[in-house]
C-alpha cells in the first residue's frame, strides 16, 4: 500500500485529537449563556481589609490587613491561601506563614514563586508607619516558607500602589505624614533578594494616598486616590512608560473616571484596568473599565458590572488563564477561558469582611461568568436580569469611612 495513502488518514486523526480540546469546550458551552455578574466562594478565614492579595500557581492569597476589634488588637500578620479550581471557585482556605510583623494598609506582590510584603501601618504603643519590606518563597503546594525582611524602603509608605516590571519593584505614593507624589523601586536580584532602594526623578503628577494601580506591558496606570485636607475621592489617572533601564517616563495625565473615589480596587486584566468599589460619599458597588490604548493613554472610562455588595479596601487579584496542557498540581486550574478578578475581604459600614466574589474578563472587557439558562448562580437568576435590591443601609449625609481617611491619619 502506498505510503501516502496510510499517512494522510493518520494526519486526519492527528488533527482530529488536536481539535479535541476545542471540541470538549464548546460542547460544554452549547447550553450555557454569559452572564454579567460576580459570583461568591468560600470566604476568608479571617475577617480583613486593607490586606494584599496575589495569585500564584494556582494559588489564591490573602496578607496581612486590619480585622476591627480594635487598634491594637486590628493589625493582620496572617496569610492564608486557597486553590484556585477550574470553575473559577476557590476551596480550603489554609494559614501559612505569617508575616513578620501585623500590618494593614499593606502592597503584595509576587516574582518568580517569591512574594513580597511592604508598607503598611501597624501598632507598638502607638501607629507605627512601616518602611520594612519582607519576603517569603512560595512552595509547591502553595504554602509559604518563612517571611524574611528585605532591605527597607527609604521613607515608610502607608497604603501605597506596588507593583513588578523588568524585575524591579516599584512602590508609588501612600502616606509618611504626608501624601506622596514620589515614586521609589528596588532591583529583583536572581536570589529573589532585593537591592538598595532608589528614589526615581520622576514624580506623580498629583499626591497619591488609598490609590489604585495597573500594569499593562510596559505601562503603569495609577487611578484615583484621597484629597488631603479637604477629604473626599479623585476621579484623575495618570500613566508611565517603563524603560528600558527600569526608569520611567514622566507621567502623564489621562482619563479621568466617571465617579471619583478611594479605597477602591484597582486592577489590569490584559489590556483593560479596573477600578471597584471604593468610597465617595458612601460605600461604592460600582465598577469602572478602560482600555490601554497602544500610545499608552487610556481610553474613557464604561460602567462595567457593578459588585453584588459595596465595599471599601477589598483586596484584589487577577489569575491569568493556564494552558491546560500546563495545568498541574492541585491548585492549578485547567480551565484556559478567560481571566478572572478576585475580589478579598474590604469593609463596609463598621464591618469587616470574609467575602470573597470572582467574576471573569471576556475578551470584550465585560465581567461575568458562564451560567446554563436554568442556573440561579451568582447574583443574578437569569442571563441579562439586574441584581436584586440592596438592603438599606442607614447612612448619615456626613458618611465617612471607618477606616478613618477622611482626615489626614495619625
């Protein structure tokens, strides 16, 4: 028999269990239906806000943060983790190594299975607000080892924006006493210690304090923050081009948002940045969407589907999707449709929170999730139907956030 006639059905069959994959998901998606929504999972063992949360491995993680019970009692030195599955969900939330020191207000951030703790607030006989940058190595079963203080930065930084390029660390903003326009970075060395850190020439165009921040390629995006002295959100954003050298650009002024606020979450999703929640004048459930355009501006601000419940100081994290053939281990998820938003803890009205909600990012930029047409899952009982009513919530014209920023803090 001639060769060609025995490989060209042999490549069909190839094909065939290429196309396999595809074949399996969209059969699973033949009687489901996006759905814009946010749905909930397990929630955190500890109550917090003013925590950090990243996404490693197919690990979801909780720092640090501030419980309520009291200013002495409040600051958070645990961190907890928990599996992230295919279905978007995450299970058994388990404690691992605590920071060194409780801090709230905190920045975490990961490299190369090392994460990263830094600034932040905390209390020994009095509010102490911290410089101290510590580090832990993420393990295979996603379980921490001993957190390790790194080198300081070089003012403290309370409630500042962080985040990792070019194997540097860059802290933006917070609040040493005043609110901050400086910007500082430390290089990522092999070992995942850090060097001395490093004031950069350029400045924020505005003070930034309880900000939000954005990374999408070489561009950073930093949205929003608090007033000083006359209290109250900005609704302004501003972007840097990171160089080649690890420097940035001068900042720019671009897009602002539709409503000003702060203490909200703030996060890149591929090309577009999110912002939640937050506070202006009342706790906010609304969410807000732009897109990184090529040239580094933003395009406008588009409502996106708001939270199931408003909050302020939530912590958020973004699981990008894992090729399935990747895929291992008990906290990897082999489900490669679409990014997803996790939403941990926050506050509202004096109380502190456990919830944890996840919605996915479409490749329009919508949040949602994929639901059959008879599932009442999440927050909405039917595709396209709106929320249900908020309970009432009594809230003084003069609301101001517990966590005290509407004044300069101490």
């Amino acid at each position: 028999m001639p060769i060609q006639s025995l490989t060209r059905p042999l490549a069909v069959v190839l094909v065939m269990i290429g196309l396999l994959p595809l074949l399996l998901w969209a059969c699973s998606r033949s009687d489901s239906r996006w759905v814009a929504g946010w749905r909930t999972t397990e929630p955190l063992i500890v109550p917090r806000t003013g925590a950090g949360a990243v996404v490693a491995n197919g690990y979801l993680y909780a720092v640090g943060g501030i419980r309520g019970g009291g200013v002495e009692q409040g600051f958070v030195k645990s961190v907890e983790f928990a599996a992230i599955q295919p279905d978007g969900s995450v299970k058994d939330w388990r404690l691992t190594s605590s920071l060194t020191v409780p801090r709230g207000f905190l920045k975490a951030v990961t490299l190369n299975n090392y994460m990263y703790a830094l600034g932040g607030e905390t209390y020994r006989d009095g509010l102490v607000l911290l410089n101290t940058v510590e580090r832990a190595t993420i393990l295979p079963n996603g379980s921490l080892g001993p957190w390790e203080v790194m080198s300081p930065m070089t003012t403290p930084r309370r409630s500042p924006s962080a985040v990792i390029a070019h194997n540097y660390l860059y802290a933006i903003g917070g609040y040493n006493g005043l609110f901050l326009k400086s910007v500082e970075r430390a290089e990522i060395r092999p070992d995942g210690a850090l060097s001395a850190w490093e004031v950069l020439p350029a400045n924020l165009t505005t003070d930034r304090y309880i900000h939000g921040a954005g990374h999408v390629g070489d561009y950073i995006y930093i949205v929003g923050g608090h007033i000083q002295d006359v209290g109250g959100g900005k609704n302004s954003t501003e972007w840097t081009k990171i160089q080649a050298d690890g420097t940035l650009s001068p900042w720019q002024v671009t897009e602002t948002t539709k409503t000003p606020r702060f203490l909200a979450s703030t996060i890149a999703a591929g090309r577009f940045v999110f912002t939640l929640g937050g506070f202006q004048d009342g706790y906010l459930s609304s969410v807000e969407r732009a897109t990184a355009l090529p040239d580094g501006a933003l395009s406008s601000w588009t409502e996106s589907t708001p939270l199931p419940q408003p909050r302020e100081g939530a912590a958020a994290a973004v699981a990008e999707p894992v090729p399935s053939s990747s895929a291992s281990g008990a906290g990897r998820s082999a489900n490669t449709a679409s990014r997803r938003i996790y939403l941990l803890g926050g506050s509202r009205g004096g109380e502190y929170l456990q919830e944890v909600v996840w919605g996915a990012v479409n490749d329009q930029g919508n949040v949602g999730y994929w639901a059959s047409p008879t599932s009442s899952g999440g927050f909405f009982s039917k595709p396209g139907e709106p929320p249900a009513p908020l309970p009432a919530r009594p809230t003084p014209e003069s609301a101001h956030s517990p966590m005290g920023v509407n004044a300069p803090p101490p």
